[in-house]
C-alpha cells in the first residue's frame, strides 16, 4: 500500500529540485566534490518505521550534527551542574566557528558551536578498555542503529585545514576549560564530524531523541529523558547558528544542521527528519534542507506552538 505519509515525502523531494542556490565550495575536497544535484530524505516514527525518498542511503559526514550526541554523551557522563560550570546555553548570535565564550571564564555559550562541542568532547569519559573516540563510535552506532565508521578522507582534509578549531582549543585550554593537553579533544571532535551516515541513519538518530533516548528500532535506551529534554532544547534555540532565532519563529522544531549537507528536526514523541543535499548557504545549512524541514514544519503542523 502507498502510504499518506510516503506520498508525502514524495512530493517533498520533488518540489525541492525547484530550489536552487548554495554552493558546495568547500576547504574539504571530499565535501567539495559531492554531487550538488543529490537529495535524500528520511523520517522515521518514534514507533520505528522509516520512510525514504531520493538519495536517502548515500553516506556524507556528520559534520555539527555530532555536535548533539557528542552533548548528550558529556552531560550523561558529568551531570548537568558540572557540564553547565564549563559550557553555557546561550544562542550565539554569531557564526559556527566564532570565539563565542563568555567574557573572564571564556565558557562556551553553547555546545553546538566550533568552541562548545570541542569542551563537550573533552569531558566524555570512556568506559574501561575504549578510547574517547571508541565510545563516540559506540553511542552514536546505538542511535543510529547500526555500526557507524568514520571516512578517513573527511577526517584527513578536515584535520589538515584545521588550524582555526585547534586555535580554538588553545582558548579553552587557556581558560582552563579543557585540562591537560588540549590536542586529543580536538583531534576527538575532528573525527567525530567525519562519521560517515546517510539520511536514513540520521533520521534513526533523530528518532531516538524523539522517543526520549530509547533507539524505537533496537529498544535500547541510549540516553536518559532528561538529557534527551536539554540538548532538545539547546537544538531549538542554539541549532542553526546564527539563523536560529528564525529558525526558531518560523519552524519552530529542535533541528541541527552540518557543512556535509545534512540536517536533522525532531518532534518530541513523534518522529525524526533527515535531509541531505549538498549545497549550503552562508550560515552552512543545506538548501534544500532547509526548505525540505520548513515544509514538513508547516505541512505536518510540527511547530511547538499550535495554531489549530
Ligand atoms: N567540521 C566542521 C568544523 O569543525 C563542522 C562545522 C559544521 O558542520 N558547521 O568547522
């Protein structure tokens, strides 16, 4: 049976090869060769089912969609009073990759810029016998569903351009932030935006935020509620850099976007959403992505503040 909600993302996908704009130019040869004309789209239900159109299982790097888990994983492993002490959650009002820390203690103003989610690498905690990195791997697989690897060519381009964000590191090491050598967090963080998924795993990924930290495909409990209930809300108002207050006004849904042309939305107990098409506009958000979520907000009346 043709389902509604197929049909649905169907029609999406088809209205979107009516945007043009962006550009894939990229200091990453691997993000700046990508296909500009790809689109894939996925959501998934928080009862896990998932539905799929386009280009929804090429693979593409994580990119700031990391950002979230990589969160969500040091608020699980330090608590909230320690993790709010190092990183703040505060929109920034300004690009990914500023110096956007408060005045003095130079504490991030949230986690899902350059500067917070590389103090939010720092403090994940391996388990005994895994590396940091093994343990971002780990949990990012359980959200997702299935193993996740890393490209090492995004890893490589990105670790070889990477002089701002290990300046950035610098900073936090200076404040303090970030204790003892500085260099692993972000060589961790750099790697952590080249996991490699697709559309669907992304929408897997976002689903088990939706269902409140319990992957709805595997059963497993990844996240507690409450953790679930703060990087939700530091989606909502920290997710799309500097375009998040009208982000925030006009879809109103938590979503995060990455410079691999992905983005994910959720809707708390109800489901997650992943596009993915390459060409980004000046903030570093898809396109098309853009379009393909702010349809699907007011289509599916997904905004957190109802009008009917
Ligand atoms: N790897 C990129 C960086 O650290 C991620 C940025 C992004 O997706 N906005 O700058």
């Amino acid at each position: 049976m043709y389902s509604p909600i197929q049909k649905y993302l169907d029609e999406v996908h088809a209205g979107l090869f009516r945007i043009h704009g962006g550009s894939t130019e990229s200091p990453n040869r691997v993000l700046a060769s990508k296909d500009p004309n790809l689109v894939g789209l996925a959501l998934t239900t928080s009862d896990g089912f998932t539905y799929t159109v386009g280009d929804a299982d090429e693979r593409f790097s994580m990119q700031s969609i990391s950002k979230v888990f990589s969160y969500a994983i040091a608020l699980q492993d330090n608590g909230f009073t320690f993790m709010d002490s190092k990183i703040d959650v505060e929109p920034s009002g300004s690009s990914y990759n500023d110096l956007s820390s408060e005045s003095g203690s130079g504490r991030p103003k949230n986690a899902l810029i350059n500067i917070g989610a590389i103090a939010a690498t720092a403090h994940i905690i391996p388990d005994s016998g895994e590396s940091v990195f093994d343990k971002i791997l780990r949990v990012y697989s359980a959200c997702a569903g299935r193993q996740l690897d890393v490209d090492e060519d995004v890893y490589a381009s990105d670790s070889a351009g990477s002089a701002h964000n290990r300046a950035l590191t610098w900073f936090l090491s200076s404040w303090g932030i970030i204790e003892g050598d500085p260099i692993p967090a972000h060589d961790d963080y750099t790697r952590q935006c080249a996991v490699s998924v697709s559309a669907r795993d992304l929408s897997v990924m976002a689903a088990t935020l939706a269902n409140l930290g319990v992957n709805p495909q595997t059963g497993e409990r990844v996240f507690e509620t409450k953790i679930v209930q703060r990087v939700l809300s530091v989606m909502l108002t920290c997710g799309m850099y500097d375009d998040s207050g009208d982000w925030v006004s006009s879809v109103g849904m938590p979503a995060k976007s990455g410079v691999g042309g992905g983005i994910i939305s959720v809707q708390p107990g109800q489901l997650g959403m992943a596009s993915f098409s390459p060409p980004l506009d000046e903030h570093g958000s898809s396109v098309r992505g853009l379009a393909a979520h702010r349809w699907m907000s007011r289509d599916l009346e997904l905004h957190f503040v109802r009008t009917s």
